[in-house]
C-alpha cells in the first residue's frame, strides 16, 4: 500500500495548469487602392482559458444544477404544438393548391387523405395556435413556482452527495511515475483518466462508512 503523503492532491495539480488572463494585440499595415496607398491600424482584446490535458482528466465531479430542460419541457410542448398545428395546416393548403385539378399528379390515397386533414385544419389554423399564449402563461404563473419548488427539494437532496464527493476528490493523489491516482484512506488506485476518477469517487462513496472508521 502506498503512503498516504505519496505524491501530489489532483486538486492541486488542476489549479496549478489552468491559466485565465487576458490577451491584448496590435497591428497596422499599408493598403493599396485605385485611391493611392493608405495606412491603417488596430487593436484587439479578450479573454482567455487554457488548460492541459491533464487538468482536463482531473476535472472534479459535477454537482447537481437545476434541470431546466426538464422544468421548461411543458412549455416547450406548448409552442412546438402551436408551431405544427399552423404550419402543417398551411402545407395541406400548399400542397392541395399544388395538387388539385392537375392532371400530371397522381391522385393516392397519401395525397388525398392529407388533403382532407389539411381541409379540416383550414378552420383552426390561425385561432387554435393562439391558444398556446393563455396556456403559457397560465404555466409560467400556476405551475412554473411548483416546478422550481421541486427542483430546489431535488437540489437540497442531492447536496449531501455532492460534499461527499468533493471531500473524496479533494483527497485523491496522483502518482506520475506510475500514472496513476489513488486513494490515501482505502489504498484504492486507478488510471490517471478522468472516466477511471469518477468511478472510483462513485466506489469510494459506497465504502464511506467504512472508510470514516478506518481512519487513523
């Protein structure tokens, strides 16, 4: 079993090769036009971050964030219904204008059943999507606070796993003669990858209880 001091925190490591600045750069030149010759000149700036490789495998576990897919899916079904209910209404009127009383169009059944469908359409085209605005908002006043009510729950749960796993990422130690990170607690190592780290993390949080008592 390895030292527990044996080689450097992965926390340590990830801090150490990442870089955030700022970048700034000048330039000029001569340009040549059917007027004559100009000199010009400018400057530009922003912001930069760069990160090695391996800070990049030695990213920390994410943390539970609120899903706002999820959340906003109700309202996202909302619109895409009000969207496919007046275009699709509108191609029926396209593709029967294109369709009707042309000889060169063979009359199948596909093309005369929508036909049809677009027929019944015709009425709701314009007021049934309408529809869609009372019924976003009605969600965004009535249920919107019950979605994001949940969502805090899920969060509040899911903070005590989240410490966990910060607790056990920060003690991880990485080995670059072996390329490897282990554990200091259990003895527990694996590849310096970042998909290898998360599956040890995940392990270790199932062993915790085991772990808390085989402290020195």
């Amino acid at each position: 079993m390895r030292k527990q001091t044996e080689g450097v925190p992965i926390a340590a490591i990830r801090v150490a090769e990442i870089t955030n600045g700022e970048w700034r750069g000048t330039g000029g030149g001569i340009g040549f036009g059917a007027g004559g010759i100009g000199l010009f000149g400018g400057g530009a700036g922003g912001t930069m971050h760069q990160e090695t490789e391996r800070a990049k495998e030695f990213k920390p576990p994410k943390k539970a964030t609120r899903d706002w897919f999820r959340m906003m899916l109700p309202l996202i079904v909302i619109g895409l219904f009000a969207f496919i209910i007046g275009d699709q209404s509108r191609f029926g009127k396209i593709l029967v204008g294109m369709t009707e009383g042309d000889p060169a169009v063979p009359a199948t059944e596909f093309a005369t059943n929508l036909g049809r469908f677009a027929s019944e359409l015709f009425n709701i085209e314009w007021y049934l999507p309408l529809l869609a605005i009372p019924a976003a908002v009605y969600w965004l006043l009535f249920q919107l606070p019950k979605r994001l009510e949940e969502e805090d729950k899920r969060l509040a749960k899911a903070q005590p796993g989240d410490a966990t796993r910060e607790a056990i990422y920060q003690r991880l130690r990485y080995v670059e003669a072996d390329n490897v990170v282990f554990d200091p607690i259990s003895g527990r190592e694996v590849s310096a990858t970042n998909e290898a780290i998360m599956e040890l993390i995940n392990v270790l949080i199932g062993e915790q209880p085991q772990l808390e008592g085989a402290k020195p």
